[in-house]
C-alpha cells in the first residue's frame, strides 16, 4: 500500500468533513496510489475539495480525481467519455469527465474499478503532449488562509 502523507494545507480543509467521508477518502487515495505511486498529485479547493492524480505536473494529464463535497465523495475520471468501461461503471453527462459514486470502499476496491484506473493511467500516458521530468509528488494549490 502506498504511504505519502496528506498535504497540510489539503488536510486541514479535509478534517472539517465527517469521520467516515475523511476514512473513505484516505482509503480510496491510497488505493489510486497503489495503482500508479509515479503520479503527481494536485490538491484544489474550488467547488468541492479535490485531489487529481496526473501522469505529470499539469492539470491536463491527470487521469483520475477525488473529488470530495459536504456529505459524499467520487472517484472521476477526466476523460471518461474517452475510455472503455465495458462494466458501465461510469456515470455523468459532461463533455469529458464521469465518475463513479462511492459510498463504500466495495464501491472501488475490487479488479474492475482496478482496471478502469489502470486505462485511465494508459490514456494519460499515450496521450500526453511531452514527457514530464516531476514524478511522484504533491502539488497544492490551495490557498492558506
């Protein structure tokens, strides 16, 4: 299981959420790190509180986010309507990104969700403009109060 600490500024903002929600997101974190520890996480507070995981430092590389609202959280996908989802896991009607609902870690911990992640990591990478050189950190951009 991959073990990177949870960003000061990400993690202050996230302790105002339920007990359960913060567990289930420290659960599904670690768990698109177990995928892919390379990427770069990038930490935003704008509508929701969101961590999205990138094959580089850019925002337009990352392939999967956590998304996290007042009683709930998702596990998105940035260009969702470009990947195969042979489960029909994916739900929404954006241009780009869907996500599935997760109320339980049964919701994501499991091989089909495993492989939509693992899809998502590959059209990142095959759909990268130019490869990146920042691997495996954490980016926030949230501004401290």
């Amino acid at each position: 299981m991959a073990t990177r600490n949870i960003h000061p500024d990400f993690l202050f903002l996230l302790e105002f959420k339920e007990a359960s929600l913060i567990r289930l997101y420290k659960e599904l974190r670690a768990f698109i790190l177990d995928i892919y520890p390379a990427s770069n996480e990038m930490l935003y507070h704008t509508h929701a509180l969101t961590s999205t995981y990138s094959i580089s430092d850019k925002l337009a590389d990352s392939f999967c986010m956590i998304p996290i609202y007042t009683n709930h959280l998702n596990l998105g996908f940035n260009k969702g309507t470009l990947l195969k989802d042979p489960h029909q896991l994916l739900t929404g009607t954006g241009n780009l990104i869907r996500h599935i609902p997760i109320q339980t870690g049964n919701d994501f911990n499991n091989k089909k969700v495993k492989d939509l992640v693992k899809a998502a990591v590959e059209f990142a990478i095959r759909d990268m403009d130019k490869p990146t050189k920042v691997t495996g950190t954490t980016i926030s951009k949230i501004k401290a109060k």
